[in-house]
C-alpha cells in the first residue's frame, strides 16, 4: 500500500458515514454488551441492538455527535430493562447469575503466559456481581468515564466510583493469590 | 503515632485517583493525604497495576460475530438515515421518528418491534431509497451541503422519501458540533500544554510513571469509529502507546528485574530531531502466576546528557506530571511491579548543536557549531537511563543503569518496534492538533505504522492502521 492510500477523500463530520460507522463499528461491542445484560441470550440481544441501531437512525445527529457511544450504551441499556420489565422482572440483575461466554478462547497474545493471565483475569471477572461486572466493563473496555458510565446506568457518580473499587480491590487480591 | 487520619483501603477515591477520574481540585487535597500515607501510595499504585492488566484482559476478549446479513442492508438504509431528523418542525413523521426526537426518554417498543419481518422490507426499501438519494445527493456535496431528509413512515410499510432538505451552512454545522462537544466532554477541562521542550541545562533529569493504564486509547478508537475524532484533550499519547505489546526480551542476569530496550533514530515528522525510545521489561514470573512482585519502591530517572542533548520533552504523560522532585525523592507514585511489567516512553531530543526547537529562534551561526555537535563517529552517550528499586522482601535499595548512545540511525534504519510506537505517537499528535507535529499527516503515519507491522499476532496493529485511515477520512489536518 503507498503512502497516499489512506488519503482517499477527506470528508467531514457530516458526511453519510455516520450512522453507517456508528454501526459497523459499535455493533460488535453493543451486542456483547447487550448479550452480557441478558444473560447470554443471544437472540435477544441481537434485537435490542437492533431497535437501538433504528433508534439511532431517528435522532437529530446533531444532537448526538460526540457522544454516540454513550448514547447507543443508553439507549441499548434501556432497552434491556423494557425486555426484562415485559418479562416480569423487576430488575436488571436480579438473578445474578455470572454468565460467561468468552474465556475460553482469548486472542492470541505475544505469549501463552500474557493469555493465560489474560483468562484468568476474565475468570475472575466472571465471578463478580453483575452490577459490577457491568461497570468494570464499560470503564476498562470501552473506555468511558465515571460520568460517562453515571449517565449510562442511571448510577450515581460515587456510586459507579464506590463499584469500581470494590470489583478492582476484590480483583487485585484475587490475582496476588492466584499468582502465590 | 499519626497525626493524621490514614486512608481506608475500601476507600473509593483510591481508584477515582489511580484513574484519574479526579476533579482537579479534590486531586490536590488527596495527593496531599497521600504524601503522608506510604500504604495508601502503595495501594493506588496496585490499583494502578490491576487496571492496566483490566484493560488488556478485557481487550482481548473476543467480541461476538456479527454476520445477520439484514444487518449489512441495514446499515446501507441507514446511510441516508444520518439525515433522519424529521423536517424541521416536522415531527409528525413514522412512529419513529416522533418518539425519539426527544433527548432522554426513548420510546417504547413501536409497531415493527412484533414483526420482525417488517424489518427487513423496511431494510430493503429503504436500502432501495437509499440509492436513488445517493445519486441525488452526490452533486449537491458542495460547496454547501444539501440535505436530503428521509423518513420511514413504518406505519404505513414503506418509505417515504422527501427531496430537498433544508440547507446548514459551516458556521452553523460547526456550531451545533461544539455545542454537542460541550455536552459530550465537559469530563476533561484541565488540559494544559506541558510538552514543550526542556532545556537540558535547567532540567538534565526526567522521569515518567512506570504505571500507564491503556484506556486512553481505547476510548480513541471508540470515538473515531463512532465517525468523529476524538476531543484533544482526551487524546494520551502515552497511553495509547502502552496499550500495544512490544517484542522486549525479558532480563536474563538472575539479579535483575528488569530489562531495559533503548532506541534512538531520527524521529520520523522532524527529522533533524532525535527520536529516543526506552522500553522497560519485568522479569518473567512462573506460568499462571501473575500477580508476583518482582519489585517494589520503583521509580525510573532519565539523565541527559548536556554535551550531547540540547533540549528534550517526553512524548505523553501530559496532565499527570509529577512533580520532579517528589519523583526524584521517590515519593509519589513509586510502586511495586509484577512480573512481566512492560512500559514503554519516548522523548524527542535536540541534539547540541542542531537547529533548535520551534519556539527558539534559529541563529544562522549554527552552521559553524556542527563540527563541534554530536560525533556521530563516536556514538556518544545521549542519557542514562536510572532504575530505583528494592528487592520485594529486602528493603534495600538499588539501581540499575542503562546508557543510550547515538548510532546515527534514520528512521529507516529503526526497528520495527520503534517505527511502530513512533507511528503511534505522531497519530497521538495528529489527533491533538499539537505544534510538535512537524511533517506528519494522516499518510504519513500511516506509512510509519505499517513499517511497524511485524509480529503482529492479535492483529492490534493492523487495526491501529485502519483507525489511522479512518481518521484521515474524518478530516482534521
């Protein structure tokens, strides 16, 4: 590839593109996000992204630029709630059951040991209470803020801070024992 | 024996402060608490530690296949969908659009949610309107740009395309951008340049954190895929240089803990400029364990060299400078280190003798002071590189040293390490706009990072060069 390969043609915020690469590149996280919400179910969560993708297909982009992460993370959540609340549930984490799709099969990594601390990580990940599976995820996976992650799961922010140290204390100890 | 109130290890503001997720204000009260309170210090830098671990664990877990091939039409509709927002004033479209026009509050589940199927005949339809609102569309791009407004009126089972649209100026796209951006990220106001070159004779020391938690870039990636760049302020170059792997070797002397990779060659978007790269690795602990401590107290000097070095800045690391001399004294952030630790930091360094830094003017008479500059023959010594340590059971401390000397190499002569954390930086300064960029453009990075494509096993690299494609197609030069 030459050097002027990525310089295609420049275009600008408002260019169609938008939605388009909100999809292409949210749907994949939105729905492990999503698939993690329900549990493993991942039908459903292929829906709730879905409606959360022609939701986002009907806002003013405006309203939305710089934010579409938080907002799609949002939307998506709440989502859930309405599938959960038709279900007769009354709460997103209430049968707290750890689900766990993925540890089984980490990327390849620079070495079979940096894998192996890698899924054990993610083992231990999967014990925690969901509520704080929930935030040390869209903190360390996805990037966002304790604010970000406030307005996200309609937490407080000290709340979000208070889960997040108590998963990364109770994470922290968990590793040095296992490293002993 | 305290005379003041110790932290609590359940207390949350030990994380909210290794995250950096602290206001400023609350920042300098609790940094002062924690000069005080060596186990507290202790604490955040383990915190520190797991968090970097976090971000790599979670990263590589894999995300689920997305391979509905409604969902490719999908997104082909939703293109001309970016203009969904109902004609202005015109809430009274689809279903749709009406409950979503407000902010917050998201509709409940409309008509289509209980036939799946209409789904994808909205899909193909739309994907169908689409094309012809493309062909429409195209022409109109400039110089002003033309909206086209589209609606699905689901209750009816088709769409409904209106042409024309309203117009936008720039001035006033441009305003409703920053007025979203105020919404978006009023998270980070603290920002202040603090990557300016530093003369070796007022400051021959350096340090940097050992302990860089990857997020940063994480969050980079999410917002250029969500189609804008991200805000500069959010942008970490060191974190995002942190959070690639790099093929360092671990020590072999039994003695010690680390290893330490040094580079130097031209640094690629100014190359009169030397490009210095110091990569720290921990050594190795027995498979499985890996929380082992292989260190404690650390912390890392950079002493330059002013024969050599004129002026020097660390690439990063701006906002959470510590001050020197509470790094030197080894009293904030020295922390412990597990087994396999890897950091990664570079500095941009002007050579004596060469044309100075931007901000200085260049005095022609410095054409007469090359001969005297850097021997290149020689290989001299640029810096030595100081790690402070105490053993994990033994609280004595010891240091090794590392020294750097300058084999002249250009840039093409680097490894592909180094081209690829280069890449990286100068993609970090890109995205912040930062007067240090010198010749770099989008391009150009691109063509460093790729030089840097070796060994790139979990595909991360590959993917950072797609991000910077990606960037350039969303324009900021």
């Amino acid at each position: 590839m030459k050097a002027g390969d990525v310089n295609a043609q420049p275009t600008t915020y408002e260019s169609p593109s938008f939605v388009q690469t909100a999809v292409e590149r949210h749907q994949a996280p939105l729905l492990r996000y999503a698939t993690r919400l329900l549990h493993g179910d991942a039908d459903r969560a292929r829906d709730v992204v879905q409606d959360t993708f022609v939701r986002l297909m009907a806002q003013p982009p405006e309203q939305i630029d710089g934010h579409v992460a938080e907002w799609l993370y949002t939307v998506c959540r709440n989502r859930v709630l309405d599938v959960f609340r038709k279900e007769g549930r009354l709460k997103l984490f209430e049968t707290g059951q750890a689900e766990r799709l993925t540890a089984s099969d980490p990327r390849p990594g620079s070495g079979l040991e940096q894998a192996e601390s890698q899924a054990a990580m993610l083992e231990l990940i999967g014990h925690l209470p969901t509520n704080q599976q929930e935030v040390i995820r869209l903190k360390f996976q996805s990037g966002f803020s304790y604010k970000e992650i406030s307005r996200i799961t309609s937490l407080s922010v000290s709340n979000v801070g208070f889960l997040i140290h108590t998963a990364v204390t109770r994470l922290r100890r968990e590793m040095a024992e296992q490293g002993d | 024996m305290s005379t003041f109130e110790k932290i609590s290890p359940d207390d949350p503001r030990l994380t909210t402060y290794a995250l950096g997720e602290m206001e400023p204000a609350e920042r300098a009260e609790f940094e002062q608490l924690l000069q005080q309170d060596e186990t507290a210090r202790a604490i955040v830098a383990e915190i520190t530690g797991t968090a970097h671990h976090l971000g790599v664990a979670l990263a590589s877990e894999p995300e689920p296949q997305v391979s509905a091939p409604s969902f490719g039409q999908a997104q082909a509709a939703i293109v001309p969908g970016k203009n969904f927002r109902g004609l202005d004033g015109g809430l009274d479209g689809g279903p749709l659009t009406r409950g979503n026009a407000r902010g917050g509050e998201y509709a409940p589940q409309s008509k289509w949610r209980r036939f799946p199927q209409m789904y994808f005949a909205i899909s193909g339809l739309a994907a169908a309107c689409f094309a012809i609102g493309f062909v429409l569309w195209q022409p109109n791009d400039q110089p002003q740009r033309q909206r086209q407004y589209t609606e699905v009126d689901l209750t009816k089972f088709g769409p409904v395309f209106v042409e024309g649209g309203s117009e936008m100026k720039e001035n006033e796209l441009a305003a409703t951008e920053s007025s979203s951006a105020l919404v978006a990220n009023a998270e980070d106001s603290r920002h202040v340049r603090e990557d300016a070159f530093v003369p070796v004779k007022d400051e021959p020391i350096s340090t940097f954190s050992i302990q860089v938690n990857p997020a940063a870039y994480a969050k980079v990636r999410r917002s250029i895929s969500g189609g804008h760049l991200p805000e500069r302020q959010t942008v970490r170059i060191e974190e995002m240089v942190n959070y690639f792997p790099y093929a360092y070797t671990a020590p072999t002397e039994k003695d010690k803990p680390f290893a330490a990779h040094l580079e130097v060659a031209s640094a690629p978007w100014a190359p009169e400029h030397r490009l210095v790269r110091i990569g720290l690795k921990g050594r190795e602990g027995p498979a499985g364990g890996t929380a082992m401590i292989i260190a404690k107290d650390v912390n890392v000097r950079v002493e330059f060299n002013p024969r050599e070095v004129h002026s020097y800045r660390l690439l990063g690391y701006e906002n959470r400078m510590p001050r020197q001399e509470d790094l030197i004294n080894g009293r904030i952030e020295a922390g412990e280190i597990e087994a396999g630790h890897t950091v990664t930091a570079l500095y941009e360094v002007v050579l004596v003798g060469t044309a100075t830094p931007v901000e200085e003017p260049v005095l022609a008479a410095l054409k007469y002071q090359q001969p005297t500059g850097p021997g290149l023959i020689n290989h001299p010594e640029l810096l030595t590189l100081k790690v402070r340590y105490q053993e994990p059971v033994a609280d004595v401390n010891r240091t090794l040293e590392f020294a750097l000397s300058d084999t002249g190499h250009s840039f093409e002569m680097a490894s592909a390490d180094f081209k690829f954390a280069a890449s990286v930086v100068a993609f970090g300064m890109m995205l912040q706009d930062s007067p240090h960029k010198g010749t770099a453009t989008f391009a150009t990075v691109a063509t460093w990072a790729k030089a840097g494509l070796i060994d790139d096993v979990a595909g991360y690299r590959s993917e950072f060069v797609g991000l910077i494609g990606q960037a350039e197609r969303l324009g900021r030069n």
